[in-house]
C-alpha cells in the first residue's frame, strides 16, 4: 500500500500540469501562422488577434512542449532545428482538422468562413469582381477579402487561399488550375499608325516602338502563330515598361508606342476607336505556350470547401 501510494505521488509531481483553459489547436495554429507569416505582426493580423494574445499561444506551446520553436530577434525570425520538424507535422495535422471540419460541413449545403483572393486590378474587376459578387449572393456566410492589384504576392506569408494570375505561371511550387484562356492583340492609337506606318508583317515590329510589362520574362520577345499554325516570334524595340497593364494601355492611347495586351484591358478603347488592332490574322502571346487565366494556390495549405466551391464556380463563370 505505502509503495503505491509513493508511486502516485511520483506521478503527480512529475505531470506537467495543464490549464482547462489550453487549446493546443488555438496554439498549433499560431504557431504555424507565426512562421508563415515570418512576424508576429503579420500573423496577428491575419488571424485577427493582437500581438500579445499570440505571443502568449506561442509561448504557451514551446512550455507545454518544453522546448524552444522560434529564435526571435528584434530584425528576423527562425525555427529551431526541432521547431522546423514540428511545423511539417503542424501543417498535416491542421490539414487533417480542416478536412474533418469539411466532412461535415459538407452535409450541411451552407458555406462559411473566410476567403482571401489575390486578383490582378484590371482583369479582376471586368472578370472575377462579378463572379464574386454573385458568389456572395449566393453564398452569404463567407467573408470574402478580394485583393486587387497587379503586384505578385506571397500567397504563403500573406494568407491567400487563392490567387488569379493571367499569363506563364513562373512559380513552379504552387498549385494550379487553369480556369480561363486569354486573347492577346497587338495594337496602338490611330496617331500613331499615322506616323509611323501600319506593320504588315510580324518583322515589321522591329521597326516601332514597344510598350511591355516588366513582369515577363524576355522583355524584347513577343511571340506568335501564324495562319499555318507555325511558332515564331520577334524581337522588338522597348519604349516604355511598366507593371501596370493600365498603364500601358493609357501609353498606347497617347502615340507612345504598340502594346501587346490582352482584349479585357482594352474593350473599351477598342469601342471608342482610341486604339486599334493590327496583324489580326496571327495568334500572339506575351510568353509560349498560349496565356491562360489560373487559379493558383499555396503549395502546403489543404483546400477547404469553400475554396473549392469557389474555384468551380469561378471556373465555370470565366469559361462562359
């Protein structure tokens, strides 16, 4: 009897003791947010908690598991050699939560949760701002956070679910799916025509000026298909670059030069006659193969239903 009742006192005071008030899911999940967002800052704004409150999951975490995850300095974070193995078992374990929550939700038709979405500023308020806002309709318990704008983002540091890109994918890590196609046309203003000749030949591009987006790879390089479906391309004269597809379209309404872009940024400009269209029998395309309109999403984040849901529905819309 003495010898078992000195055994369970040995074990009692060798358990770490542990608050009713711990969710080691709450701390799994700041820990991951934490290292994805590669700040406390960032990650607090992302899941919507302030700084403390995160700083306290986390330390809770590295206590309750008696080891330290993060190195954190005033300038940089990084994970220790054991905080780097319990981050891979994080992701999969928060993947497996997500998917459970999903099996479950999925009996009930009723979507809810957050979507964040990283779009292109022109392409995705003519193309995916009507689909979202029909998707919001339709689906009133998802909080959408559509991002507009023309940069490439991290979608792992920043927090999107879901990204358009419109052209090559250069990212090789991420996922995708194409979801669309785009038409480029070659293209100036009729002032310009008028002073530099119209080009009745791909070659007679080396002659003009250009206007190109600094995000693509061979910037002198436009590429296309002739009637006989054959590849070729030409190396053209650079005026102007830009990130901004807005911009180049405004450029080329001012006479400053030809653009290759696609139709959905200058529709408008094609209908009042303030650009016009040349070589129209041949395919042209900023990069080869063809550009097509993608749906992309973070190498290591499980999809959930309602980013699935999404992806079909705009899918569906852009193909339409």
């Amino acid at each position: 009897m003495g010898q078992r009742g000195k055994g369970k006192s040995s074990i009692r005071q060798n358990t770490v003791p542990v608050s009713k008030t711990v969710d080691p899911f709450l701390e799994l999940k700041a820990f991951v947010e934490i290292v994805e967002a590669e700040s406390l800052s960032s990650a607090a704004d992302r899941l919507n908690v302030t700084k403390s409150v995160l700083s306290r999951r986390l330390k809770a975490l590295e206590e309750r598991l008696d080891t330290q995850l993060l190195v954190r300095t005033t300038r940089r974070q990084s994970l220790t050699e054991t905080g780097a193995a319990f981050y891979e078992r994080s992701l999969a374990v928060l993947a497996e939560l997500e998917a459970a929550e999903d099996s479950v939700t999925e009996a009930d038709s009723a979507l809810r949760g957050r979507l964040r979405i990283a779009a292109p500023q022109s392409y995705g308020l003519t193309h995916v701002t009507p689909p979202v806002i029909e998707f919001m309709q339709q689906y009133p318990n998802v909080l959408i956070d559509l991002d507009l704008n023309d940069r490439l983002v991290d979608m792992t540091r920043e927090g999107f679910d879901m990204a358009i890109r419109v052209g090559a994918l250069n990212d090789s890590t991420l996922r995708a799916r194409r979801i669309g196609r785009v038409r480029m046309v070659v293209c100036a203003s009729p002032d310009y025509f008028e002073r530099f000749g119209v080009p009745g030949t791909p070659d007679d591009l080396k002659r003009h000026q250009c206007l190109r987006l600094n995000q693509l790879a061979n910037l002198n390089t436009w590429h296309y298909r002739n009637r006989e479906k054959k590849l070729g391309t030409v190396r053209v004269p650079i005026r102007a670059l830009s990130s901004s597809g807005d911009f180049m379209r405004e450029a080329a309404i001012a006479g400053l030069g030809i653009v290759l872009v696609p139709t959905f940024l200058i529709e408008q400009a094609l209908r009042a006659g303030t650009l016009v269209t040349v070589l129209d029998e041949y395919e042209w395309y900023e990069t080869a193969p063809e550009p097509s309109v993608y749906a992309v999403f973070p190498p290591s984040q499980h999809r959930t239903r309602r980013v699935r849901v999404f992806a079909n529905f705009l899918a569906e819309r852009l193909q339409a």
